[in-house]
C-alpha cells in the first residue's frame, strides 16, 4: 500500500470528497441537458404532429384516401437544420406518400403498442426519433401518420458534453490537489514546527519548547498541551536527578561513619568497653541505614505506582493508639504530655496498612521536633461525610519559606539549627504520596518556634 505523508493524505482525502461532488454535480448537468434536448425534440415532434392532422382530410367518394396535396408545400419542402421526415400509411400499413427528403427510405412501422409513442431507431444508419398516429374515421382506423426527426444534433451535442466532461473532469481534481496540497502544506506548518522541536529535545536538553501559533486553533492547543508535558517532564527528570544525589549522599554517611568506626576499632587492642561502645554505636547506624532503605524502597513504590491498594473499613481509633505505643519509649523519654479524646468510635474506608504509614510518620515528626516537657494533642471529628484527624505539636516548628518545599525527598528545615535531630527529610514525602495516592486531603500548618499541626481529611 503506498505510503502519503501526511499533507498528501489531507489533500488526497479532500479530493475524494470533491471528485464525488463533482461527479454529481457532472451528472446533473449532463442529465438536465439530456432531458432538456429530449424535451424539445419531443414538443417539436408532437407541434409538427399536430399540424399535419390539422391538414388531414377524407375524399367524400372514397373514405379510405387521404388528402395529402396540401403538406407537400408545406416546410418539409425546405432545407431544415434538423429535418422532419413525414409519412403516410393506410388501412393496408402500405405507403400512401412520404416528404421528399425520404428519399429511397420509408419510416418504419412498430406494433400498435408503440402507436402514439416516441420511438428512438435508425434511418439510414443514423439516429431519428419518430411517432406513429393512427387515423381514425368514425372510429374506425384508417392509416398511420409517421413524423420523425433526426436526432444527429442532439447526439452532437450530448457526446461534445460528454467528451468536455471526461476531460475536465481529471483536470480539475489534478489543479484542485495541487491547490489543496498547498493549502494543507500551510496549515500543517506548525506540526512541522513540532516535529523540528522535538527531535531537539533529549534528555540532556529539555529546555527547547514549541513556538505556539497565532491562531489560537487545535493546533495552539496541541503546541501548548505539549509544552506542558515537557515542563512536568523537565521538572520530574530534575526532581529524579536530585533524588538520585540525595540517596547517594544519605545512603553514603552512615556508611561512611561505619567504616570509620571499624577502622578505629581494628588499629589497636582496646577494653571490653570500649568495644560495646564501639559496637552499639555501629548498630545504631545500621539501623539508620536499615530505616533510609526501608524508606527508599517505600517511596520506589508509590513512584512506580505498583503498590496494590486493600480498601476496607478501618478502625482510625486503633491505628492512632497503635502508633503512640510504637512510640511510647520517646514520649516518655521526651516526658512528653498526649492529649487525646476518644469518646467516639471512628471508621473511615481506606488501606489499612498505608493509613497506618502515614499516622506513624507523623506521630514520629511530632515527638522528635517536640522540646522536652512539651504536648502532643490528636483530634479526630465529623464533619459531614468527612472523617477529618489532626496532629499537633509545640515543638521548633517550621519557616513559613520552607513550607512548600517540606513534602520534596530529603529535604529538612534548617537542619543546621538541630543537629541532634536526626531524619532524612522523607517522612513527609511519604505522606504526601500515600494521601495523594488515597485521595486523602492533607494540609500542613506551622509556625516557627510555636509548633506544627497536621491535618488529614477522610472522605
């Protein structure tokens, strides 16, 4: 099957749109032209008919002969442009007389069926149009009376119709692709455009856009859907570039602080102690590392979108007191005071296992940026269909400027001012993929130095 680029095929389909219009349009005219020709010969036929019945009469001694002196003077005598040949039967279907311009031929004639009728045949090999009368005398009839005309013009014509038709009709659909191919090579220009843009665009050089046309058309919208998609692949492929850094250099520290630790520890004999120290030490770390590649992994998930979702009714009461006892050791090594009614039993429809990811992660957050001696208060309330949880905290809280940026991988407010607090800045990011992930509405409010409130609404 060939193969039309694209400009071709618009033209090409709009030529076969056109060459049916034409075709009709062709039709038409040649079929009003036919009927039109045909029309005149027959009322030209039918007026020369009836002249000649007018002319018609019958000999009183013999009621069986026609009159037809006077016809002969009449204008069969004359060169015509388009003939009329004319005749006369009797009773017997034998020639009575005939026009001149006959000659040596006679008109045929046809059964009775075809009496009163147009006829289309052959007089002397060429094309006439004829009718047959019959005559009558008190009912009874008498003869025939043939009228005919050649039908040489009307056939000139109709085929030199015919013939400018077929040849135009190839002619104009060629003039008229060139001209729609033009035309479609203009208003394809963008696409063209397009095409140019995107074989710039790699994933070394994502900053290359589409120029969007003037015309605010379907293929504005086309450039400007595209130019979107590569802003929020430009922005995915920097938040992967970053991502990737920051594991590099999280995964690397406690590494890093392991081999140095072991290090120190091989370099000379040292007390059972010191070894403990040593040794607990080290495992804190693996577990930090344990803990960051828990978390990775977690995140991997949500970003691959293969994380199976198990929709139930949960218990958010459970998943709440659950989490605190997780906790319980830091809360009260913190002393830290846990407001929290319950009077209520409250079930909201979502995945277990995630809902309790979330409420962990943030119950985490509240105790470790909490001062010591400070309150830890959970709510939970209806309102309307919404099941809506909040967690609140006085701890350091956070700056107003870094409260968009908190729920992006690995990063951390001001970590500098708090270098006891330890994270890896994707606890929030977490959050926000499951709530995102749920449909979970999640708002964050903070102010620095006064402490954090999270907010979780459940539809």
């Amino acid at each position: 099957m060939l193969s039309f680029s694209y400009k071709n095929r618009i033209a090409f389909n709009y030529i076969l749109s056109t060459a049916l219009l034409i075709s009709v349009v062709f039709c038409t005219i040649y079929g009003i032209t036919l009927y039109s020709i045909n029309k005149h010969i027959n009322d030209d036929i039918l007026e020369e008919s009836s002249e000649y019945l007018e002319q018609i009469k019958i000999d009183s001694n013999n009621a069986y002969l026609i009159q037809v002196d006077q016809w002969r003077e009449s204008d069969n005598n004359r060169v015509n442009v388009n003939p009329v040949f004319v005749q006369f039967f009797d009773n017997d279907n034998k020639l009575i007389d005939k026009s001149p311009n006959l000659k040596g031929f006679q008109l045929k004639l046809h059964k009775p069926e075809k009496d009163n009728q147009f006829v289309d045949t052959y007089l002397n090999k060429k094309p006439i149009r004829q009718i047959q009368i019959p005559l009558f005398d008190k009912n009874k009839k008498i003869g025939y009376l043939f009228v005919a005309m050649s039908l040489d013009e009307a056939t000139l014509i109709l085929t030199n119709l015919r013939n400018t038709l077929f040849i135009a009709f190839p002619l104009i659909l060629v003039l008229l692709f060139s001209i729609a191919r033009l035309i479609a090579g203009r208003s394809i220009k963008p696409v063209t455009l397009i095409t140019e843009t995107s074989s710039r665009i790699t994933k070394d050089n994502l900053k290359d856009r589409i120029i969007l046309p003037q015309n605010k058309d379907e293929l504005f919208v086309l450039s400007k859907t595209i130019n979107d998609l590569l802003d929020r692949i430009e922005n995915a492929v920097e938040r992967e570039k970053q991502f990737t850094s920051d594991a590099s250099h999280e995964l690397r520290t406690p590494l890093t602080v392991l081999k140095g630790t072991l290090e120190v520890l091989i370099r000379k004999p040292r007390n059972q102690a010191e070894y403990e120290d040593k040794i607990n030490f080290s495992i804190s770390e693996v577990n930090r590392l344990n803990n960051l590649v828990d978390q990775l992994l977690l995140l991997a998930r949500f970003e691959n979108q293969k994380q199976s979702l198990r929709i139930e009714q949960i218990y958010l009461n459970a998943i709440i007191l659950d989490a605190l006892s997780l906790y319980s050791s830091k809360i009260n090594d913190k002393k830290l005071e846990v407001l929290h009614d319950f009077s209520k039993d409250y079930f909201v429809t979502s995945d277990n296992y995630l809902v309790s990811t979330i409420i962990s992660n943030i119950i985490s957050n509240a105790v470790k940026y909490s001062h010591e001696n400070g309150q830890l208060v959970i709510n939970i309330s209806k309102s309307g269909s919404k099941t809506i949880c909040s967690i609140s905290d006085n701890g350091i809280g956070i700056s107003a400027t870094d409260l968009d940026k908190i729920v992006n991988p690995f990063f951390r407010s001001d970590p500098t001012l708090h270098p006891e607090i330890k994270g890896s800045g994707l606890g929030l990011s977490i959050v926000e993929r499951i709530t995102r992930l749920l449909n979970i509405e999640f708002k964050i409010e903070s102010e620095l130095n006064k402490g954090t409130t999270v907010i979780f609404v459940f539809e």
